[in-house]
C-alpha cells in the first residue's frame, strides 16, 4: 500500500462528494451531529485507552480520529466548493494555520537553547500568549487593526 498523503485523501473526498448521494447530499448543518458523535467517540476510545492500554485500544483511538479528521476533511471541502477553490486549499488552510498556531503559542519550545523550557515558563508564555489573541480578536470585532 502506497504511503498516505493530503492528495489521496482530497482526491477521495472529492469522488465522495461527486458520486455518493449520501456524501454530495451533505452540507455543514446536516454534518454538525456527526462531528459530535465522532468527538465523543473519540474521547470514549481514549479513555478506554488510558485505562487499559491495550492494541486494541490503541487501534480504537487510531480509529476515530480518523473519523473526527473525515469531518475536519469533509467541511474542508464543503468550504472549498462554496469558496470556489480547488480541493484540498482550506485543509491545507486548515493544517498550515496549525502549524502556526503551535509554532506561535510555544515560541520556547522553539527557541534556539539547549535546555528544555521549565512548565511554569511555558505555562506563563502561552497564558500571555493567549491572551494577546483574545485582545487582538476581540480589537478586529470592533472595528480595531488587525
């Protein structure tokens, strides 16, 4: 089996969304329970997990954050098609935006020292952090500068 990547599982969605009538049916009203049900089962198997942590637990969790990515997947592409993108440009959004976020939020645990950054510096510096992004959130709400 080849190695997964972004572009197989856009393509995929892709055919979903044109030749399954259950899929190309779906917009991010109808889609909202399922991205509940799938977050609890998520946290069911992980807490299954925790407490006995078994292969088969493992492959519990394996399981349904694969289907919690299928919704992040499919309002990704929902978001394309009403954008007037390609598939796969808000995933890619989406994963990019990530990666910022964590690379912003822990700017010590990116930092170019030898030493590990001790928990109650981290813990202060994403308190800080945060709240900057609350602020500057909330400025854009009303009109500020972005």
């Amino acid at each position: 089996m080849d190695e997964p990547t972004t572009k197989h599982v856009v393509a995929a969605m892709a055919t979903l969304r044109r030749r399954c009538p259950w899929s190309s049916r779906q917009d991010h009203r109808s889609l909202e329970r399922y991205a509940r049900e799938e977050t609890e089962e998520l946290i069911e198997a992980l807490e299954d997990y925790t407490a006995a942590p078994t292969e088969d637990t493992r492959a519990a969790v394996v399981d349904e954050l694969g289907d919690v990515f299928y919704q992040v997947l499919f309002h990704s592409a929902l978001l394309d098609e009403s954008g007037g993108h390609d598939y796969g440009h808000s995933l890619a959004a989406v994963i990019d935006g990530l990666e910022d976020k964590l690379i912003r939020r822990h700017p010590l645990a990116f930092d170019d020292g030898d030493e590990p950054a001790s928990l109650e510096d981290v813990e202060r510096e994403y308190r800080r952090i945060k709240a900057e992004e609350k602020e500057r959130t909330a400025a854009r709400g009303k009109g500020g500068d972005r």
